[in-house]
C-alpha cells in the first residue's frame, strides 16, 4: 500500500507537467532564444553611464538594443561599480 502512493503521485505529477507543457505560450519575451547578446545593449564600457540606477524594461515601450543589457553584472564586476545590480522589467 505504502509503495503505491508514491507511484501514484509520480504519474500524477507526470501528467501534470504534460498538461501545462502543451498550454504554454508566451505572454513576453526580450529577444530571441538564441543564446546571442548582440542584439542587446552590451558594452561594457558605458554600462554605468548608460544604467546608473541599473536597468528598467519597459514590455512593449523599450528597445532592448538600447534599453536592455545583455549581461547581468554581478557585484565584483568592476566594469559596473562592484555591487550588486537588479534588472526591472515592468
């Protein structure tokens, strides 16, 4: 009896991720899902300048060529003023 429950709860589950894979769809994305930064903001040199008080996107409004930076700082990035940074989208 015990052995059932979880196996019960394994197909259960199973069934589950199957039903929402098949009802997904994409309500927004910044880019294409091709692991390529280019189309982005990304020059490290004037991240700072560019996002003093780190970045926020706009959905439908910003251009992710000038608003969007394509790699997240993280705090010992000096290239970014060595602190941690946050990314808004809105």
């Amino acid at each position: 009896m015990c052995g059932s429950i979880p196996r019960a709860l394994f197909l259960v589950g199973l069934l589950t991720q199957s039903l929402w894979a098949s009802d997904s769809s994409i309500l927004w994305q910044i880019g294409k899902p091709d692991r390529d930064f280019r189309e982005f903001a990304c020059d490290i040199s004037t991240y700072s300048k560019k996002f003093p008080q780190d970045v926020t996107f706009t959905i439908g409004k910003s251009d992710p060529a000038k608003q969007f930076f394509g790699i997240h700082p993280g705090p010992i990035d000096e290239w970014a003023g060595r602190r941690a940074h946050f990314c808004y989208q809105l």
